[in-house]
C-alpha cells in the first residue's frame, strides 16, 4: 500500500472536486433546470396520479428545494450542498470511528 501522504493528498483531491461540484451545481439544478422545464421525476408521477402536494404540511426542513428562506435560490444549492455533504462525511466519519474500535 502506499503512504499515508499518498491518502491524504487523494483525499484532498476528493474534497477539491466535492468543492467544485458544490459550487458548480446551481448551473444544473437552478439555470439550466429553468431553461428546460425541468420537474422533478417524483413530482410529475404524483401529478399524473393527481396526489396532493403535502409539502406546506408535512414540511420538517426549512430547505425545501434546496432552497434557503432569505437567499436566491443559486446560494441556497450552496449551502444546501454544503449541508448535506457534511451530514454524509459526518454519517461516514462516525462510522469510521465505531468500525475501528470494533475491531481493535
């Protein structure tokens, strides 16, 4: 196996290129989403069975839509982005954590 130099610098790249996709996703899901008429695959099957739209309901997140109340739209898939890419590397981080102690 390689050093722990080579892992870090891998990991580096990695949290680069998350970084990047973050910044970058406003142009796919806010511009060009727009542009094309894009819906969500789940919202028009709930439209075709004529099924409520719950959401104002049963919302439990203030970033529906990966929106945030209070910025444009294009920073709040930012900072939506960056939400739940820290839940997902907490979730695996934690996990690391249990699984090597377990097995030390």
């Amino acid at each position: 196996m390689g050093s722990s130099n080579g892992g870090i610098l891998s990991y580096k790249r990695v949290l680069i290129l998350i970084l990047f996709l973050i910044l970058v996703s406003p142009i796919f899901g806010v511009f060009l989403a727009d542009m094309i008429g894009y819906h969500e695959p789940l919202d028009v099957a709930a439209e075709i069975l004529g099924l409520k739209d719950l959401t104002e309901k049963s919302n439990w997140t203030p970033f529906i839509g990966y929106t945030v109340p209070g910025l444009p739209l294009e920073i709040g898939y930012v900072v939506a982005g960056f939400i739940g890419v820290g839940i997902i590397l907490g979730v695996g981080f934690i996990a690391d954590r249990f699984i090597k102690r377990r097995h030390n």
